[in-house]
C-alpha cells in the first residue's frame, strides 16, 4: 500500500470527527465541542482551581422569524449571529451553537461576576444590531445565563445546568436581561419548583377558587356584573397571590387547566345571580394561541348552562399580540356566540390605538395606573378624558380599575365614565359572601325608591 493509502483512513478519520464536533449550519462547534472544551478547562485547573466562566444565550423572538419570513430567513439569521460572535469574543474564549436560537460560549478569562456581566451586555449589544435579509431588515435582543466554575458547578452537567438555570431566570424577567448564577437563585428557582409542584396538585383537587369583584354603573352605584379573580390558599404556603401562581401556571404549562377550572367555577356561581348580571374573566396569552380555545369556552358555558351573552372576557393587548392572527380568530368566533370582549389594561400598552382600530371590542378597562391618579395628577386627569371621549366615539363602553374613594368615583363620574371597578364599591370576595353582597344591594336600591 502507498504511503498515500496509508493516510487516506486518518483523514477519513479527522474529517468524520470535525463533523461530530462542528454545527452543519453556522460552521461553529456543538455541544460536544462545548463539553470537552469545559471539561479540558476544568481539568487544566483542578489543581489550583481558578475560576472560568460558561454562557449560554438564547435569541429573543426568534420563533416569530420563522414564522413570519420562513426557515431561510431564519437559517440567515442564525448564520449572521455566529458570524458577528465569532468575530466579537475575547481572545481564548470559545462560542459554540448550543441548541435551536441558542449559542454557548466558554470564557477561560472571565473570573467573577462583574466580568460576566461586562461582557455579557458587550455581546448583547452586538446581537442587537439589524439584521439584514435582503428586502428587509429584522432586530433581535437576546438574554443571557452565566455560570462560574467551580462555584457553580465543579462538573460539565451541573455547570451547564446552572447557566440554564440563570438563563431561565433572565427569560422569565424580560427581553435583554443578563443573569449570573448564585446561590440565592438556586433557591428562588427551587421554591418556585416547590410552588409549581403545590399549585398543580391544587388545580387537580379543585383546591383554586374563584372570588368576585363588583362592577358597577357609576351613575348610582347599581351592580352590572363581576370579574372572577383566582385566590389560593394553601394549607402549608398560606394565602399565594394571583400575582405570584397565575404567571407560574404560565411559564410552566398548566395555565389552561388552571384557567378552565376557574372559568367553570365562576361560572356556576354565576348562575345564581340575576340574569342581567354580567361575568368578566382573565384570558391569558397562552389560551389566546390555542385555536381550541373557542371550543373549551363554549363546551364550559354549555355544561354549566350560562347564556354566553353574560360572559364577557378580558384580555390585554400583550396577550393578544404574542400570536396576532389565532387570538382575532378567536375574538372573533367567541363575539359571533354572544360573547363580549374587553381590552383590558388600556393605556399601557405600545399600540393600543392600533389595536382598536385591528380587533373589535366590547368595551374598554382603563388601566388603574391612571385612575389612582386622577383626582391628584393633571396627566391622568386629560389622559382619562381622552380615553372617556375617544370609546364614545367608537361606541365602546368604558370600565374605570382600581377606584379606591369617593373623590375617585365622583371625579370618574363627572369625566362621563359609565362603568367603574374597585375597593371603593367592594373587595373581592367567595360565592357566599357575593351573595349576601348582592341581597343587601336589592334592600338598598329598594329603600332607595320607597
């Protein structure tokens, strides 16, 4: 045999184990390569145990990309990224295409949190530049998890499952954020497991309850209609707010099953209240992606017996936005079966005008951001008169949040809005004590007209 021959299977051999090591796509190192980089590292240091530090980022939005311009668009993309964070990385440090939208890099230099951070928001800005796809251009942010060796992990699996976790932590904040693995966030993140885990086991044993606020026509204080709201209390945790499990539920993939629980319960108390009495309920942005969603709504009413026409859903101009085209397919087959929809939170949102104009509603909810200042800041003041003046215009009815007093509920009433929700008009409270609420607003009205 040759001498030729001889070298022809070693670099058979070289090329198959540069593909194994390499992502077909962008040309940069996989996870494989990304493992025996940390585990070499941490090996070269094991005696005198210096720090080194992983990243994983992942691409916001980036979903929505493919979605919209194709997978092409998106494979660009992808090939533009690698390219821009080869190009940007410190010397001796290592990128490598992690997984889907997500790249990894392993910095041998960076020893501490400060550094992590500094180069975590260099590498952010540099993702962030416009991307260009030929007839368009697209921006992107991206978020951030850092792990420090040894202190986050002495072995590759643990080290890497501490970036994931602080990148899970920066997901959960928002678009753009940078996090660094710490001790404390190892235990926030396993009471929010420990939380997850109570609540699911709640939602199973029907242990999640709906309680109900009045709304009210300002005019003379008359009852409309209730928004269910979720309470819990858990035997061991105690009261948990809405504010707390109702996003758990979403980031962790139970929000329909705890939704569709509620909306059964609210509506079965409903049922024993006047029939000209309305109910408003929380959809969340996950059922507003759902095609099904539609189809649950109407199978919950149909069983429970609640006209539709009593049902008014709420949802916020976020929700709709995170899949335009399902949520207005949804919005609009709910509305052609009786049911009303609010834009709730108005006025806080990018583009609400935009929105009135793109979807059809019922009625509009003024954010209680405005409304708690409405009788002491001049701003929220004219914005809530536009808002008043505008819905009329369109012939939207309108919901004034959060009227807190007197001074409020006057101020709203004179500014000519119609509706108004709050503590001043009633907490929120059970099936039991909505009840006794409503028979003692019947003896009211009643000695009113004697």
């Amino acid at each position: 045999m040759t001498s030729a021959g001889k070298l022809l299977p070693q670099v058979t051999q070289n090329e198959l184990q540069a593909m194994a090591y390499s992502d077909p796509l962008t040309g940069l190192g996989n996870r494989y390569r990304l493992r025996d980089k940390v585990r070499l590292l941490a090996a070269e240091r094991a005696q005198d145990p210096a720090p080194f530090t992983i990243c994983i980022a992942n691409l916001d939005g980036f979903k929505p990309i493919n979605d919209l311009f194709g997978v092409a668009a998106g494979d660009e993309i992808l090939c533009q990224v690698a390219h821009r964070l080869k190009a940007c990385i410190p010397d001796g440090a290592t990128v490598t295409r992690h997984d889907g939208d997500e790249f990894a890099f392993v910095l041998p230099l960076v020893f501490e949190r400060v550094g992590a951070e500094r180069i975590g928001q260099m590498i952010k800005d540099v993702l962030s530049a416009p991307y260009d796809l030929g007839d368009r251009n697209v921006r992107l942010s991206a978020s951030f998890g850092f792990a420090i060796y040894p202190f986050a992990g002495e072995e590759f699996e643990d080290l890497l499952k501490s970036a994931e976790t602080a990148l899970y932590r920066s997901k959960r904040r928002g678009r753009g954020q940078i996090t660094v693995y710490s001790r404390e966030i190892a235990l926030e993140m396993k009471r929010a497991t420990q939380l997850e885990q109570a609540l699911r086991t709640a939602v199973i044993a029907d242990a999640v309850d709906a309680h109900f606020q009045p709304i009210v026509r300002l005019g003379d204080g008359a009852v409309l209609g209730f928004e269910a709201l979720a309470r819990w209390i858990d035997a061991d945790l105690g009261f948990v707010s809405p504010s707390v499990f109702v996003p758990l539920a979403e980031e962790r993939g139970f929000i329909d099953a705890l939704s569709e629980t509620l909306l059964r319960k609210a509506a079965e108390a409903a049922l024993s209240w006047p029939r000209e009495l309305f109910l408003s309920f929380n959809l969340s942005s996950v059922q507003l992606m759902d095609p099904g969603t539609t189809e649950i709504i109407l199978s919950i009413l149909d069983r429970v017996g609640l006209d539709p026409h009593r049902l008014e859903l709420e949802i916020t101009e976020t929700a709709m936005m995170t899949s335009a085209e399902t949520a207005h397919r949804i919005i609009t087959d709910l509305r052609a079966e009786g049911v009303k929809i609010s834009l709730d939170d108005f006025g806080t949102g990018q583009s609400s005008l935009g929105r009135l104009r793109e979807f059809t509603f019922d009625k509009v909810k003024i954010d209680r951001a405005f409304v708690s200042q409405i009788t002491t800041d001049r701003t929220s003041e004219h914005i809530v008169k536009a808002i008043i003046a505008m819905c009329d215009g369109l012939d939207l009815q309108v919901v004034a949040e959060g009227i807190e007093d007197y001074a409020d509920a006057q101020k709203l009433k004179a500014l000519g809005c119609g509706m108004g929700q709050g503590y001043y008009y009633g907490k929120p409270a059970d099936t039991v004590a909505t009840g006794r609420y409503l028979r003692e607003q019947e003896r009211r009205l009643l000695v009113a007209h004697l």
